[in-house]
C-alpha cells in the first residue's frame, strides 16, 4: 500500500494534539524544513528503534534545519509515557481519531504472518519550508532513519 501523496505537492494541512495537550498544525512550521514521521504504536520494538535513531541524531537534524513531529494513533498519555521513557525531544501527534493519517493516507491493509488486518503503514515525509511534499519514505529504515532523511535531502538540494 502506498500513500495517495505524491513528491512536489502541497503537504495537507493539519491539526492535532501533542503529547502535552498543545495544538499542533502544519503552518506551527511554515518556513522551516519538517520530518513528519507516521508509527504505528508508542513503546514498540520497531517504532521505538526509529524514535530513538531519531533522538539521537536529533541535534543533526536540527543543524540542517529540520523539525520532527512524529503521529501515531496513540493517545496523548501514551505519548507521553514513551516520550519521558526515551528522553524524545521532539513533538508526537495523537491521532486516534485518524484524521491526520487518513490525510495523508497511510492507513490500510497489512499482513503480518499471513493474517491481513487494518493498520498504520509506517511512512516519513520530508517537507521543506514551503510546505511542499520533497520526499516520501514508504518503507523507513528505522535503524539508518536520519541517515537516510539526511541523503535524500542532499539529493534534492543538488
């Protein structure tokens, strides 16, 4: 399954609620370069990897000028706990309601040993300060995500 967004498009606006209860929208980062990461659930084996690849390149990011703002289904509270668990310095949206990843259509059809079901296809978006979709990573390494958010941006900057 794929996203219906396409690279070179308006990124769609958005509205939400982070892990301290604050509203959160798209044009809170007009002007600045956006890591928006979708998960699938906090606390997790592999969402927790990219959290904290995430965390600890951080600062590296933030010198080339990006924001991160990760979304998961989870609740605020849940948020939360996995953001004082791991130390994350960055926003993470609760989506229960899925209006943000339906938006950006990265919930649908999984399979997980061979039974199908329902779920958030992990999926990264590079936006630049225009709000401009630059770069989508379907399938994220979540052990090498900075890297690979810092090599597709040199891509696109040449």
């Amino acid at each position: 399954m794929a996203t219906h967004l396409t690279e070179g498009k308006k990124a769609p606006a958005f509205k939400g609620k982070d892990q301290n209860g604050k509203t959160v929208s798209l044009a809170d980062y007009a002007g600045k370069k956006l890591v928006l990461y979708f998960y699938p659930q906090d606390d997790t084996p592999t969402c927790t990897v990219q959290a904290c690849n995430l965390r600890d390149n951080f600062s590296l990011l933030k010198k080339y000028g990006f924001e991160v703002v990760g979304v998961s289904p989870d609740e605020e509270k849940k948020h939360k706990k996995f953001e004082t668990k791991y130390k994350l310095p960055f926003t993470l949206i609760a989506d229960a309601g899925h209006s943000i990843i339906d938006k950006y259509g990265v919930w649908g059809e999984k399979q997980l040993y061979g039974r199908t079901y329902m779920g958030l296809h992990r999926t990264t978006f590079l936006i630049d300060e225009k709000g401009i979709i630059r770069k989508i990573f379907l399938k994220p390494k979540s052990k090498q995500h900075t890297e690979e958010i810092l090599a597709a941006w040199a891509q696109i900057e040449k």
